[in-house]
C-alpha cells in the first residue's frame, strides 16, 4: 500500500510532465510558424536558390506540411492556397495545445 503522499507526488508530477510537454510542443509549433513565413516570405523572391544551404534547410522542413494541404486544395488559378489552411490549421492546433498547457499549469497547484 502506498502512503497518499506518495500518490500525490506522483499525480503532481504525472501533470507537471504533460504540461511542460504541451509547453515545449507549443513551443516547437510557434518556431515553426515562424519557419513556414519566412518560406512563403522567400516565395515571393523569383531569385532564391533553393539549393543554397539556409534556403534548402527552410524548404525540407516546411514543404512536407505544405504538400500535405496541397494534395488536399491544388493551386487555382496559379494562386497557392495552401499556406493559408495551413496557418489556420497550425493556429487552430497551437492555441488548443496552448490551453492544454495552461490547465496543466494550473491543475499543477
């Protein structure tokens, strides 16, 4: 049998764990909202070499998100809609694991 002081140090840190998880999680999301402006930033810019080191590095990393939304909505028109559902989805994703953060927080007292 384990003493109930036990068992709440385990709850506390069980909650403490998924919090600092969401945080860090929440925290991956913002960097890489960052990442997918820059890309449609460097988009506009008919001379970036994608090949370059720096440039290749932002299109490998947000490319696969955005082929992911392309599949789903192609280009119409030669307009490329897909950054757009893609800032929605990872806005709508951030604020909700920003609220499971917030309640792990505050659960945690």
């Amino acid at each position: 049998m384990m003493p109930a002081i036990y068992k709440e140090a385990i709850r506390y840190m069980g909650s403490s764990f998924v919090g600092m998880f969401a945080q860090a999680f929440a925290t991956f999301l913002n960097i890489y909202f960052v990442l997918l402006i820059n890309r449609i930033l460097l988009s506009w810019f008919p001379n970036v070499d994608w090949m370059r080191q720096r440039f290749a590095t932002v299109s490998q990393l947000t490319d696969p998100y955005l082929n992911l939304i392309r599949s789903i909505i192609p280009p119409l028109g030669g307009i490329d809609f897909s950054p757009i559902l893609g800032f929605l989805v990872l806005q709508v994703v951030s604020q909700g694991v920003n609220q499971v953060a917030a309640t792990m927080a505050y659960s945690a007292f």
